[in-house]
C-alpha cells in the first residue's frame, strides 16, 4: 500500500498520498478534484475567512472546483487564468511561470475581456495549495496589469514554509517531508 499523510481540512479527514517531489524532499498530494464534500466545506470556510471581494480569479486547473463552490455560495463571478491561450479570447495577456508542481515554464493567459471585467475591483486570487508561491505571484502579476485591488490571497492549504507567511489566507498547513 501506499504512503499517505492523513490531515483533517475544513473539519474534514482525509488521507493525502505522499509523492516524492526529490530524493530529499516528497509532498502530500491534494487532489480535490471529485471530492465534493470537501469543496463545499472548504469553500465555505475560506469565504468565512475573506474580507469583502467582486470576483475570484484563480489558475487553471485543480482550483477551478473550489473556485466554482466560492462563486455559488457566494454570488460573486470566478474568472480562470488559462494555461493555453484559446481562440476565443480576446486580446489575451500573459505572464511566465516556474512552479514546485511543474516540470517546465508555462504562461498564465487572461482573456483580456475578463481582464476589463476585473479592472479596478476588489480581487481574490485563490489556488488549491499556495508552496513556493510562484504560481500565485505569476496571477498577481497577470492580474495587476487590469490595475485591481487584491484583497486577499487564498487557498486550502498552504504547504512548507508557505504556511509562515501573513499575506496569505488557508485553511490547514500541509508539511513537506524530509526522508
């Protein structure tokens, strides 16, 4: 059997796969998507964390399900900053992006409409887990160019030393493990 890391998130438990990130160094894998349950808890205990916003932006693609349960509870519109730019968006913007996660650089891309949508209101980024936060620096970054207010930076968990920071709203802090 596996290795797993059990932890409970949003009053809920669960049990994480360990996956090695190096021959030092593995992480807990979390994985929401499927787990229903655990979407809406989290979503609801995160949005009881936030200050007042006008949209959640958040990065393609673990996210979105969480994003999409913040925007039902809460009324508020999600926009997702793409991987790929797509032949629908309209002036798209982009930045680069290096993260613990991801083999290689990629690009965030905003359709530029969602960009006018967003410009000059209250923003929430959120991810699944915030680790080194580059991916999260890369959507504020991306966000910045439509000259939003970022009110909060969130996510269910916030891995490593991740979980030291105070710019950041989560739920549970999520350990790497050192062999």
């Amino acid at each position: 059997m596996s290795e797993t890391y059990k932890m409970k998130i949003a009053g809920l438990e669960r049990e994480l796969p360990v996956c090695p990130l190096n021959e030092n160094v593995s992480i807990a894998g979390f994985i929401i998507f499927g787990d229903v349950e655990l979407t809406v808890a989290a979503a609801a205990e995160l949005l009881k964390k936030l200050p007042e916003f006008d949209y959640i932006v958040t990065p393609e693609a673990k996210s979105i399900p969480l994003a999409y349960e913040m925007s039902r509870q809460s009324g508020k519109k999600y926009f997702v900053v793409r991987k790929k730019e797509k032949l629908y968006m309209q002036n798209p913007v982009s930045v680069s992006v290096k993260s613990i996660t991801t083999a290689t650089e990629q690009k965030l891309i905003l359709d530029g409409a969602d960009g006018e949508q967003i410009r000059g209101k209250k923003i929430v980024i959120l991810d699944d887990v915030i680790s080194t936060g580059k991916s999260l620096e890369s959507v504020e970054e991306l966000v910045n160019k439509f000259d939003v207010d970022i009110v909060a930076k969130a996510a269910v968990l916030a891995e490593g030393d991740a979980a030291d920071r105070t710019d950041i709203v989560f739920l549970e802090k999520l350990p790497l493990i050192f062999k």
